[in-house]
C-alpha cells in the first residue's frame, strides 16, 4: 500500500522560513517524478514543485527563487525549504508522484503565514 506522510508545516511571519518533509512508503520511490502540491481555502489544488528520479527540478512561477526541492532516494524522503514566505503561500501541502495519482493523496500538512 503506497503511503506519503508530510510533515514540517506550521504558522510563520511573513519573510519567514519553513522545510516540509515527505516520507514514502509502499512505492519503488527512486523510479517516480515525484511532486509537492497545495491547496488553499477556496481554490483548486495546484503543482508547487517537481523533482525527477535523477534531481532535475521545476517549479510554479509563484514560488521560484523562494522554494527548493529535493529528494533522498536512499531513505523514501522529499523535502521543500521554503524561504520568504507570503501569505499568498498559506495552504495544505501534499505530497504525490506527478503526474498525481489519486489513490496516493496523504492527510497534508498545513502551512500558514500570518503576522
């Protein structure tokens, strides 16, 4: 059974920082794309970041230059350190391979950023 469970979400200033974390279970990890998403109150889940197999990244207009990810193929892990945040990022971040599937959608992890 494929799992992915996010962590690292939290209320922050904006400017500030956070680092999500993605763990993966259940799924041959080092052979998907795989992506972080996030929804807002009120909008349509959307694509933040993609990494390949091999460490090759793209990212949403809205969050390049501030948001980094990566993966560790040895441990199942994904991670997105996100710098200079806004409140225009405050959403639940996902984790899912890309393209998404959706049988593998996890619980999410809430980041909200908020003087």
């Amino acid at each position: 059974q494929v799992q992915f469970v996010e962590s690292g979400g939290g209320l922050v200033q904006p400017g500030g920082s956070l680092g999500l974390s993605c763990a993966a279970s259940g799924i041959f990890f080092r052979l998907y794309v795989m992506g972080w998403y996030r929804q807002a109150p009120g909008k349509q889940r959307e694509l933040v970041a993609v990494i390949s197999s091999g460490g090759i990244t793209n990212y949403a207009d809205s969050v390049k230059g501030r948001f980094t990810i990566s993966r560790d193929n040895a441990k199942n892990t994904m991670t997105l350190q996100m710098n200079s945040l806004n409140p225009e990022d405050t959403a639940l971040y996902y984790c899912n391979v890309f393209p998404t599937n959706s049988n593998y959608w996890g619980q999410g992890t809430q980041v909200t950023v908020s003087s």
